[in-house]
C-alpha cells in the first residue's frame, strides 16, 4: 500500500467498538483504539482483563461479535492472505514440534513466507539463539523457547507484531533478554507493536502508548508521559511498627491524611502534591502519635499505583 | 520435516515397523510349527478301590507311565501318541480331588475332567469347546485302541502356500497397520498439535491449510508403504509369502487404502483439541475394526445378519483386498469395488472433516 499519508499519521491497526462475549463472561465490552506506525503499545491489564481475546480479535484468529477492525485500511474478510504476511504473532502459550531443532522450526516458518536461509540465520542471531541452533525445541528452558517463539513472529519483518505476554514465567534476565531484542527493533525499523502484559515495569520498558485495560474494558490510555507525569503527586510508602491497636487510625483511614493501607505487606501508601509543606506534616503527625517507622521512602508514581487508584486492586493480585 | 520427526521418535519406528514384525513372526511360529501337543487331563479320585476291570482304571496301569511331578507332588500317567503326520500327542493324567479339578478348568490348565466310578467312567468337558471337544474323542479312541481312518483311507497334512494361517494373518496384518499407522499418526498427530496450539500458530502464516495436510497425509503415505514393505519382505523371507496376484493391483488397493484411512483420520481429528478424547474416537473407530474385519480369525463364524455390515468396513475392504491378491492370485477387475469404495470413502471423510475442521 502507498502511503499518501505521512507515517506518524498512519493507523496500522483501527479497533471500533468491539463486542465479544463467550457464554456468560463479557471479555470484551465495547473497546475503541487506534495503533499508529512505530508505536510501540502495551495493553496492561490483570489476568482476565480480556487482553488476549482482544488481541486474538486483531490477529484475526477470533471473530468480533460487533465492531470493526482493520489492519493497515483492511478488514480480515477477503484479505487473510496479504494480512498474513504484513504481521507477526506469539501466541501467550507457544509451544513447538518438539523433536525439531531451533533452526528447522525457523526453516519451517520461513518456508511459509517463502523466505530463504539467509532470513534463517539473521534472525537467529538477532534473538541470539545461535548456540541453540541445533537442540530441540523440546530441550529449549522456557526463556529460550519465548526467544524462539519471538523469532518465529520476526522473519517476514512485519509491519505489525503482536506478542501476547512475551515474558510471562520468565525470570528476570531471560525477560531483559526480549526486551533488548524488542527495544533494538524499535530502534531499527518501523514496526509497530502491540503487546499485552500484567507486568507495569514491561509496559513502562518498552511502550510509549499504554492502553489500562480491565473487565474487558479500557479504564485510561495515554503516552506514558502522560499516565505517570501529569500530575506532580509523589508517593509516600512507610511501614509503622505497632500492634492494629496502636496504627488504628492509620488502618481506618481516621487520620487528616488519605492514607491507603495495605493489610498484606502493612504498609501505608499516601499520595501527596507538594513534597515541601506535605511532607513534614505528615512527620509530625507520625511523632505526635508516637508512632516509629521501620522504612520509609518517597518514590515516582507507577502504573500499578495508577491501577489501584482506579480499581481498588493491584495488577498482579 | 514431518518425516524427520517421525524419525526421531523411536518409539513411532517400534510401533510402526518393528512391532508388526513381531506379531507376523510371533503368530506365523504359532500356527505354522507342528508341536507336540500336550494335553493334561484332570481324574477325580473315586476315594472307594476301584475295580480293576474298570476299563480306564487298567488302560491307565498297563499302558501310561507313571511319574511324580517334581513341584507339586502329584501322581502323574503320562502316554505319547506319535503322529508323523499330524504331531505328537502327549496325555498326562493327574490324580486330584473335585474342587483342585474345577480350579485347574477355570484356570484353562486343562478342559476334560475324568471322574471313575465303580461301574463306568465319566468323561466331563465343555460341550461348546470345540477343543474340549477334539480333546475328549482323540482321547476316547486312545483308551478304545480306535483308529479313524481305514486301510484305504489317509491323512495328507496342508502345508500348501496360501492355505496356511500365515497366509491369511499376514495380509490382514499389512492392512491393520496401515489403519493404524493412519489414524493414530495422523489423526493423533493433528489432535495434539492443535492442542499445543502450533495449528494456530501456523495458519497465522501465509501457509496454505490444504498444503499443510497434504504434506502430513503424503508423509504418512509413505510410511506406510515402508511399513508395508518391510512386512512383507519379512513374510517372504520367514514364511516364504508370496503374492500370487497382480502387483498393479496390489498397488492401487494399497493407495485406495492409503487414502481411505487418511480422510477417515482427518474426520475423526477434526475437531477435539484434548488429546485423551482424541485418543477415546480413536479407539472407538478402529478397535471394532480389528475385531471385526477378519484381521486375526474369519469373520465367518459371526452371525449372517452382521457380515454384510463387516463386508463394507473400510478394513475388511482393505483386508479381503489385499489377501485376495495375495493368496487367491486376484488380479484388477477383482478390486475395482474395494478400490473405489476405499478412495470414496476417503474423499467423503476428507471433505466432511475438512469442513468442520478446527484449526484453533
């Protein structure tokens, strides 16, 4: 397709009052979105939000019950082909013909597109998999299949890709690995991305555009300059000492402070405007009812903390 | 990549080629080999003195051996009937009480009982046994000194190709594995893919879903003229099996086969993602095939009302096609209808299953 717009303009993929419900569950009600070139979008949402029907609606593999969605102008009806080749996918549970090597299962994708060795070995070690080449995608630890998983969705260099939960169950390293391999290809071409996840930190990684997805619902959307940054609150997190008796106050939320108090970990969240004048009352507060901290600190703002103050739960509870 | 896999797994090799092997040479060993036949025979003790002119109390004292068995202790009279033509019979006679006979029946140690009593001898068997049966008369005629056949009569034992239980196992055999080798291979292999969701994953590609299973029914296809092969050359070396018919014939049979068993596999796999209910349909298509189609005995002994129904199985065309050319020397117009019915039959369930067929 020629673009007779210019790319920051053009939507790569249009979402339009989306509908689908399976028997009793509504996994999602009414979404709208719109996904630019380049962009790189997280939809963050707990387990069950609807992320991955959503995303399955998008790739075409589940049908809408209402609404549109096009991908790059076109809707799937008629065009599965041509749409075939313009995106790459990983599904959120990938798993492999499992007496084939790392390199035969990229072989065989490749083949699907009709793409050459060549193809092959650049993506390999793109997802740095090349001392792998040869074991069987049963052999593979969960990372490197999610690698592989990965690799497979990069070979007919699409322009959308779509990866749902790409780190889910990985420990953290075997995570920073994708996400160095998503943030060189954002830095390198011009593919767009849309990624699902319940990790804040994944979100605030890799995407610039962050859609807060729950119940099937969209809760906020925003670059993630304008999630975090727009107001200037702070977010004190102090831990008390003391018996329920002794932190009554804090605990009810009787206090002159709007405190958010979390009976798991027992720590105080307050969210406050002004660090100067806020602050210092609150210590005084602290010291009038003799109360003693084991910690405190003041932090930024997260993504979870913007979750909670929407829905009274945290991401990954 | 498809073939590559299968030659990875050697547990498909076991099962799919060497296996057969075993049965074929397991089975042919059992119904070819003329062995002694020894057959042990339960006599109840009287618990009185029995009268010497009892006639099987003195055929047991003047003609039989008698021996203590080793392990349990018991008397035992033992009488060899030498047969050049038909094989050895041994007799043991094995003196025990009413209640240790009817264990060794249930257990099927032995299928005659004799009880003596003071004025006759009693004689107890399973009259629907046709074993018992033959057990009971060729004893009968051992005590009674009887012969069957007289002066200008004789017994010619058929060791003929073609009229041996070899003859016939072999080529139901070739056919049950390629049943079998279809529908779990290929059938199977389709259930557990779409349940790891790797058939999601791939027609999320520009892969064409006819190709995809062309390539699968193709591999198989394959396989199965290796197994078939090796079967066969198998049974030539070890049975010296011949096939008396036309090899074109063979050949088209085994095709038509080939693609009745495939689209059979593709219906049956086209739905379920949950590989132990693939594995129950499975089941459930090919177990009443191979009791049925005359793999292992004669579908002949069933009733008349069910053979018409066993005659249009897929696997008793296959069967009686295959075994046709094999040992009644069947050349083409004797397989045109097994042929098209089979390539039908795949084609109907092909293009059913294909359009029901799950891909995610």
């Amino acid at each position: 397709m020629k673009s007779r717009e210019t790319p920051e303009n053009l939507s790569v993929v249009e979402v339009k009052e989306v509908y689908k419900s399976f028997k009793t569950v509504k996994a999602v009600n009414g979404v709208s979105l719109t996904i630019k070139q380049g962009q790189f979008t997280a939809l963050l949402g707990p387990n069950g939000a609807g992320k991955t029907t959503l995303v399955e609606m998008i790739e075409g593999i589940q049908k809408p019950d209402n609404g549109d969605i096009t991908i790059l102008g076109k809707k799937w009806e008629g065009h599965q082909n041509e749409l075939h080749r313009s995106i790459g996918l990983s599904l959120q549970e990938t798993r492999f013909i499992d007496k084939l090597t790392v390199e035969e299962t990229m072989k065989l994708f490749a083949g699907f597109y009709q793409l050459g060795n060549e193809r092959v070995n650049e993506i390999i070690s793109e997802i740095n998999l090349g001392e792998k080449r040869k074991s069987y995608t049963v052999n593979l630890s969960g990372g490197q299949r999610q690698k592989l998983a990965l690799g497979l969705a990069l070979l007919n260099n699409p322009k959308l890709l779509l990866l749902d939960e790409p780190t889910t169950g990985l420990d953290p390293n075997a995570r920073r690995e994708i996400w160095h391999i998503l943030l060189q290809l954002k830095a390198k071409s011009q593919t767009s991305l849309i990624l699902t996840t319940h990790y804040m930190e994944e979100a605030e990684q890799l995407c610039d555009y962050i859609i807060i997805i729950d119940s099937g619902r969209i809760l906020l959307e925003g670059t993630r300059d304008e999630l975090l940054n727009s107001d200037n609150k702070k977010i004190i997190e102090f831990t008390p000492e003391g018996s329920d008796n002794d932190l009554n106050e804090i605990i009810s939320g009787n206090s002159d402070f709007d405190i958010n108090w979390d009976e798991n970990t027992r720590k105080g969240i307050i969210t406050i405007d002004d660090l100067e004048t806020e602050l210092p009352e609150f210590i005084n507060y602290l010291k009038l009812k003799n109360i003693q901290l084991k910690n405190f600190e003041s932090r930024r703002k997260t993504l979870d903390d913007l979750f909670t103050t929407l829905t009274g739960r945290h991401l990954n509870a | 990549m498809h073939s590559k896999t299968l030659m990875r797994e050697p547990a498909v090799l076991f099962w799919g080629v060497v296996f057969p092997l075993l049965m074929a040479l397991g089975l042919g060993l059992a119904f070819t080999q003329k062995l002694d036949t020894i057959h042990k025979v339960a006599v109840i003790n009287p618990g009185i003195v029995i009268d010497s002119a009892n006639r099987f109390e003195s055929f047991l004292k003047m003609r039989t051996k008698r021996a203590t068995d080793s392990a349990t202790h018991k008397v035992q009279y033992k009488i060899t009937v030498k047969d050049a033509k038909l094989g050895n019979n041994t007799y043991i006679f094995e003196r025990t009480s009413q209640t240790e006979a009817m264990k060794m029946l249930k257990r099927g140690e032995i299928n005659l009982i004799i009880e003596e009593k003071n004025d006759e001898t009693e004689f107890r068997f399973d009259p629907v046994s046709p074993e018992a049966h033959l057990t009971y008369l060729n004893l009968s005629r051992v005590i009674n000194n009887n012969k069957i056949t007289t002066e200008d009569e004789s017994v010619a034992p058929l060791t003929l190709r073609g009229t041996r239980y070899i003859d016939f196992f072999v080529p139901g055999l070739i056919a049950m594995g390629m049943m079998m080798s279809s529908i779990w291979g290929l059938g199977y292999g389709i259930i557990e893919n779409r349940s790891k969701k790797l058939l999601r994953r791939m027609i999320a590609t520009p892969m064409k879903k006819s190709y995809f299973l062309i390539s699968l029914i193709t591999v198989r296809s394959i396989m199965n003229f290796i197994e078939g092969g090796l079967l066969f050359l198998f049974s030539y070396l070890v049975f010296g099996i011949t096939i008396q018919g036309s090899i074109i014939a063979l050949l088209l049979i085994f095709i038509a086969g080939n693609v009745g068993f495939a689209g059979i596999a593709i219906l049956t796999s086209s739905r379920t993602a949950n590989p132990e209910v693939g594995n129950g349909l499975i089941n459930a298509i090919s177990t009443p095939m191979i009791v049925l189609s005359g793999i292992f005995f004669s579908y002949h002994n069933f009733p008349d009302w069910a053979i018409g129904f066993i005659k249009i199985l897929p696997l008793t065309l296959l069967a009686d096609g295959i075994r046709s050319i094999f040992i009644e020397g069947a050349g083409l117009p004797d397989i045109i209808v097994p042929f098209f019915a089979l390539l039908m039959t795949g084609v109907i369930c092909f293009y059913i299953g294909l359009k029901f067929f799950k891909w995610y």
